[in-house]
C-alpha cells in the first residue's frame, strides 16, 4: 500500500473576486521510503500541494489517501491526530513559538502525544544536538539566526519518528555547509 495516494486533486482559491486554480488534477503515488522533490517556479503551487499531503488544508476536488485513509473524510479531530502521530512537517516560514526556548519548540510535539515532560526534554535536546545546536537549547527564535531557526524546525519535524515528513525549502535559510549536512 503506498504512503501517499493523489487522485486528480484540486484546489482552488478565492482572492477577491478571481478564482484562483493552484492545482489541476494532480496524481501521485509516493511508496514508504521514497523520497520525492517537487520543484518548479514560484506560484505554481507546490506549497499547496504540500500543505494538502500535510493534512493542513483541504482539496476542492480529488481524493487524498495517507496510509490508505481518506482524508477529506476525516473529522478535524482525526486530522490534527493523524498530523501529530504521523506527518512531520517543516514549514518555509519555520513557525516557531517565540516565547518558547528552541528546546521548547522541539518539545511540543512529544508533550501533546503525552510524553512526560522530562522523557521530551531529554528527546528534544538530543535531536537539537543532531543538527548542531547543542550551543542554542535554551535561546528563544529571536535570538537565532535564520539558519538556526530552521534548524530548530527541522529538529521539531524529526523529534516524534514520524511515517511522513514534508518539508518546503528545508534548506533555504541555510549555508551551504549546513544544507548539505
């Protein structure tokens, strides 16, 4: 069974008055273990559709399975669910919490899947340790670079093991020595 299955997804947007059409009919089959690159100009909807395979937003048309569950068809209890269980997912603009510590940050996932505050903590310093911010734990967003910040959000989307993870331009705030790490 594959991990991701789109069937002629659509989604359109209201700006005003203008429909707008970000997606027309996408089909993609993404088997456990594959790792896929979407790529192409700005505006052409690849956020869109990464936020659909996140289960962040909702198609207009189509049909979207993750594990073989039909997401439009989930209640918004069992999406939120499935998101924390199951997709980790490194935003562009990283959305981070800004009175929380980069520890905090990395945190919040395992505490909502219950884990005990110090299991989450010892869990999360660990994964800012992988990516090279032992010196950082403690410093809130505001007090790291760009860089630094998304490195938080990649640690963040990696803390809970998670089946999926979505990331859209992972490596943009990044210096090169870092991205290819």
């Amino acid at each position: 069974m594959p991990l991701i299955e789109i069937r002629s997804i659509k989604k359109d947007y209201l700006l005003g008055e203008t429909i707008v059409r970000a997606l027309r009919g996408v089909d993609l089959t993404i088997d456990k273990g594959e790792f896929v690159a979407i790529w192409g100009p700005s505006g052409s909807g690849k956020t869109t559709l990464l936020n659909l395979i996140g289960a962040i937003d909702e198609p207009t048309s189509g049909q979207l399975l993750i594990d073989g569950q039909d997401i439009g068809l989930l209640p918004d209890n069992k999406r939120t669910e499935l998101r924390n269980k199951s997709i980790g997912f490194i935003f562009q603009g990283f959305n981070l919490i800004p009175v929380l510590s980069a520890t905090e940050n990395v945190m919040l996932p395992l505490e909502i899947k219950g884990m005990s505050i110090s299991k989450a903590k010892d869990t999360a310093v660990r994964r800012l340790n992988e990516v090279g911010l032992s010196d950082f734990v403690r410093n809130r967003p505001d007090k790291m670079s760009g860089g630094q910040q998304q490195r938080v959000a990649i640690a963040r989307a990696l803390v809970t093991d998670p089946s999926l993870v979505i990331a859209d331009e992972p490596t943009a705030n990044l210096d090169s020595d870092t991205s290819r790490n």
